[in-house]
C-alpha cells in the first residue's frame, strides 16, 4: 500500500508541466529571434561551444528533481509494520510540606522568594527529568492529602503542584510521619519496581521527630527510598502569612522560622536516601544519581502500527538530479568532437 501524510502537497506537481510549457515558450522565442539574424547552419557555425541538446537534459533533470521534492515533501508511505515499545522506570511520590513556614524567605533576605515558590520551581524541574517514570503527590501539614495518584501523566502532576497553597490550610503542623505513612501505602504492590519518597520540607516544629524516624525506618525496610530536599535557610527569618508578619500571640514577637537541615539529613539517613538542599545547583543532579540507583522495572508495552516512510529515498533522488545537473554544462563536449555518430549525405544536383 503506497499513501502520502500531506496528500495535498501532490497538487504542487502541476508545477513541473507549467515549467516545461515555459522552457519550450523560451526555446521558441529564442529560435524565433535567432533566425532574425539568418540561417540556423549559419549561425550555429558562429557559437561552436553551444550544445542543442544539453539545454533539454538539464530541464529534464531539473523537473525530475522538482518532482522528486515535492513528492518528499507529500511524505510518502509504503506498508505498515508494528513497533513494539517497553517502558521502564520506577514510582516517585512528592511529599510537599503545606505548613506556614513554608511561605516565608527561602534566603537569608526576608524579602527574597518564599520556600513554596522555590519548592515547586525545583519540583517542575524534576518531573520534566522523570521521563517513564510514575509520579505521585501528596500534600501534608496537620494532616496529609492525596493530591494525585502513582501515574505518568506529568501534566496533571505539575497542575496540582502549583494549587498547593498553605495560606488555605486550616489543619497547620508539620506532620511527616502521616505523609511518609500515606506515601508507602499509595506505592504498587509490585515488589520489582524501585520506590522513592521525595519529601520537600523546612523540617521545623515537627510534631514527633521520633515517629518521623520510625516511619522513614519502616519504609526503608519495605524498600522505599526517602530522599529529602531541604527548602530554606538556616538563618531564621520572620514568617509572613497573607503578606503580613505572624505574631506570637503569648510574647507578642514575630515569628522567625528557619530550616533545620540536621533534622532533615537525618530522615533521609534513616530512609536509605539522601538529603540535597534546594539551592545548591546541583540538587536535581544528586537527586538523579540518587534515583538511578533503584530498579527499575517494565511498567507496560505497547504495540502500534507505524508506517515504512518512504520520503528519504525520493530526497536522495533529488539530490542526484541536482547534482547531475550541476555537471550538465550548456556547452559541447570538447572530447566528443573526435567521433561522428551522424552522417549527412550531400545531395547531388
């Protein structure tokens, strides 16, 4: 079966007789003009280098090369043969921290951006590097939320990244223990596919450290990697909510806030992983070392239908003819004036 991807690109083809129809209308004229000037054996003996039968091959090749590139261009089809494709990966959840202080300064600049921005900008960055693999998310504060299942649809993994805002989360705290918990027990039962919790946290005011490392532990057992990014600085820095500073309501000061990066080197310690802090540049690529170490696993295979594409072989044809032609001079052959392959006979009177 022969078929074309832009079959409307053939009527580009009409092209090739309208050029020829010009050449022979130039061919015409020009003969026209020259018999103005006296008989063709005449004139023909004052332009010995002039061919009258190279001008025809080199439209010829050019037409053919123009016929060849559009017919390239059309995409051309031969048959349909099956392609079969594995996809291998592992299953990631995000476990992004929801609490208040995870809207103030992710820099030593109480005025710089805050730790959420900075989270889901480092976030975004990681999903785009992901490539087969699932990813799942999960919010926490008081309490922790399923915002999207184990799946590879990456579109929908980034949308709901960017709703989370802890300025709309009554339930405050900083519960890890519950969004390690709901991240191991959202993960496939398959127990050949590599797993790893990302867990994207300042690691302040936990609620029970020591449940904390009981859960990464857990996990880690159950093969599930917990890796942690610290957002934040070490220096404290006020906590803003809705663009103003929180007061303590007991001593009347503001509240500071800072990233607790021992806390949170530890749980990744505990959780087989390791911990990165999202300002360092090179975050993301520790984090892909890091992932690349687990197993990864088929997760489906499919199989299509894909057509033979045909359009390389008429480039290539095209590309001969231009070439051809460029080689294809207007003048004689000086060599060939030694051979005779016609003869004239004079008439006799």
């Amino acid at each position: 079966m022969f078929s074309f991807a832009y079959p409307k690109i053939l009527f580009l083809l009409l092209l090739v007789p309208l050029f020829v129809l010009l050449y022979a209308w130039a061919r015409f004229t020009r003969n026209r003009k020259l018999k103005k000037f006296g008989k063709k054996d005449s004139i023909s003996a004052l332009m010995p280098d002039v061919s009258p039968y190279k001008p025809p091959i080199k439209i010829t090749l050019q037409m053919i090369a123009l016929a060849f590139i559009i017919i390239a261009f059309a995409r051309p089809w031969g048959g349909i043969k099956d392609q079969k494709t594995t996809k291998e990966g592992i299953e990631v959840i995000i476990a992004m921290d929801a609490s208040n202080s995870m809207l103030a300064s992710a820099t030593d600049d109480p005025q710089g951006p805050d730790r959420m921005r900075t989270a889901k900008m480092t976030l975004e960055k990681l999903i785009n590097r992901l490539d087969n693999d699932r990813v799942g998310l999960i919010m926490y504060a008081g309490s922790a939320y399923t915002l999207i299942p184990v799946t590879n649809d990456y579109v929908s993994a980034k949308m709901f990244l960017n709703s989370i805002d802890p300025s709309q989360i009554a339930d405050q705290g900083t519960n890890i223990t519950a969004a390690l918990d709901m991240a191991s027990a959202s993960f496939s039962e398959d127990k050949n596919i590599g797993k790893a919790v990302i867990l994207i946290t300042d690691a302040e005011e936990l609620d029970d450290s020591e449940s904390v490392m009981t859960a990464a532990k857990t996990a880690a057992k159950n093969d599930i990697q917990i890796d942690v990014v610290g957002v934040g600085s070490s220096t404290p820095v006020p906590l803003n909510v809705n663009g103003q500073p929180l007061i303590d309501e007991q001593s009347g000061e503001t509240v500071r806030t800072a990233l607790n990066e021992d806390l949170a080197a530890d749980i990744a310690k505990a959780g087989k992983g390791i911990y990165v802090n999202a300002s360092n540049k090179d975050a993301l690529t520790e984090l892909d070392k890091q992932l690349d170490t687990l197993k990864k696993s088929a997760f489906e295979s499919s199989l299509y239908a894909q057509h033979d594409e045909l359009f390389p072989i008429f480039a290539w044809l095209a590309i001969l003819c231009i070439v051809l032609d460029i080689f294809v001079l207007d003048r004689k052959i000086g060599w060939l004036d030694r051979f005779t392959f016609f003869y004239k006979e004079d008439k006799k009177k």
